[in-house]
C-alpha cells in the first residue's frame, strides 16, 4: 500500500494556505487520513485545519501506544471512527476555552479516512465539501453555498452528531482512494504554455497511476498540469491518494 499527499496554495490566495493534510499509521494495522479546509471568510483559517491536523497526530500517536501494549478495545471501523472523532472534539473544545477563540475561528471542514489494512476494510466521512473517490466511484459533497464546518458542533452531544451524519462512505475493498478538498474542483488556466496539453485534472489526480513508484507522484502531476496545461488550483488544494 502506498500513500500519496500534495498540498498547494491557491493561484488567488496570497498570504496562507487555508487547507491542510495529515497521513498516521495507528499501529501496524490502521491508516488515518485527513484533508482539511479553512474557511476563507472566517478569523486566521489557516490556524484551525492545522491545529486539527496536530490534534489527529496526538491521537494518532496515543492509539498507537494503546494497540502497542494490548489496551485498546477491538472496534468495527466506523466506532473506531467515532472513537477518534470524539477525542478530537474533547481536544478541540480544550484548546477553545484555553485560547478563547470564537466560533469564527474553528471554521474548517473535515474529510477523514480510516483503513484497516488488516480486514481490508474503511470508512471516509465528510463534514463539508470535497471530493471521495473509492475504486473508481466518485462521490462529490457539494453544500450548496450552505457551509459545513467542524466548528458549529462543538457543543452538540457528540454521539447524536456522529449518528446524524450522512456524508459517510464504508466500503469492504482498498484499491485506490482518493480524498480530496474543494480546491480539486477549481483549477482553471493560469499561464501560457507553449503547446496545450489537454487534461481533465480530476480525472488526471484520481485515476492516473503514471509516476505511482515515486513518493512524489502527486506533486510531479500538479507540475505537469501548471506546465503542460498552464492549470493551477485558485483555491488551496490538499489531497491524499492511497493505491494498494
């Protein structure tokens, strides 16, 4: 199994990159990914999807620890999910009354992946937009200008929250996944090349296995796209591809 990431400021931010990825083993079994995006109308956006990011490593880390020693308990991978998403808003909800930070600055959305390379089974759930891409299926969450974000549900009983959600795919089969944020969706020509390439991004990033010996594959294809086809993502980009 090997993993691929990319992360890439949009052609029209100047400042920060909004979006972030996190990739972890937990033990030797599980993968965790995440793709995360800030909201660009909200307070320093850039700081909540990496503080997410960070918070995913700690527990990444811990559940590391619990399996190393025998002491976490065997769970499906959608209650492992759960499980993981629960600390994450208990660290979440810490640091928001540590650092009073308001609302306005824990606007991000949420694309996490769970794998159990063991059972070859997983779970993506989405909370926001993005992109899901499971075997060759793709799934695209839209909102709809009706934004999504980790942050409005902070103070939600969580278990009612986790067992509302929709934007949630298990699958029994791990071939070729592919989590990406928004910015997939927004790459338009932003210089002149010489001799146009014609390529369908999405399709390129999610599908295409040219370069898949190299750990870069992802990045060398974001370089083909800008210098071959003079298409760049306007909005920021984060993406993690899995191909067994």
């Amino acid at each position: 199994m090997k993993i691929y990431s990319a992360l890439q400021i949009g052609e029209y931010h100047i400042n920060h990159c909004e979006d972030y990825l996190f990739v972890g083993d937990i033990g030797d079994n599980k993968v965790l990914c995440a793709v995360m995006d800030g909201c660009t109308m909200a307070i320093d956006s850039y700081f909540v999807s990496t503080l997410v990011g960070k918070i995913l490593r700690k527990i990444v880390t811990e559940k590391g620890y619990k399996e190393l020693y025998n002491t976490e308990v065997s769970l499906d991978v959608d209650e492992y999910l759960k499980s993981i998403l629960k600390d994450l808003f208990k660290e979440l909800t810490i640091t928001k009354h540590q650092l009073m930070l308001d609302q306005k600055e824990l606007l991000t959305t949420l694309i996490i992946l769970l794998v159990d390379k063991q059972t070859d089974k997983g779970i993506v759930m989405v909370v926001g937009d993005g992109l899901v891409s499971i075997n060759g299926v793709v799934t695209e969450f839209d909102q709809d200008n009706k934004p999504d974000y980790l942050g409005f549900y902070l103070n939600e009983d969580f278990d009612k929250w986790y067992n509302s959600q929709g934007q949630k795919i298990v699958f029994d089969s791990v071939q070729d996944i592919s989590i990406a944020t928004d910015g997939i969706f927004m790459f338009s020509q932003v210089k002149k090349v010489g001799q146009v390439s014609v390529i369908d991004p999405i399709n390129f990033l999610i599908t295409d296995k040219t370069n898949a010996e190299k750990e870069e594959m992802l990045s060398m294809k974001l370089k083909k796209l800008e210098y071959s086809c003079g298409l760049r993502p306007t909005d920021d980009f984060a993406m993690i591809r899995i191909i067994a």
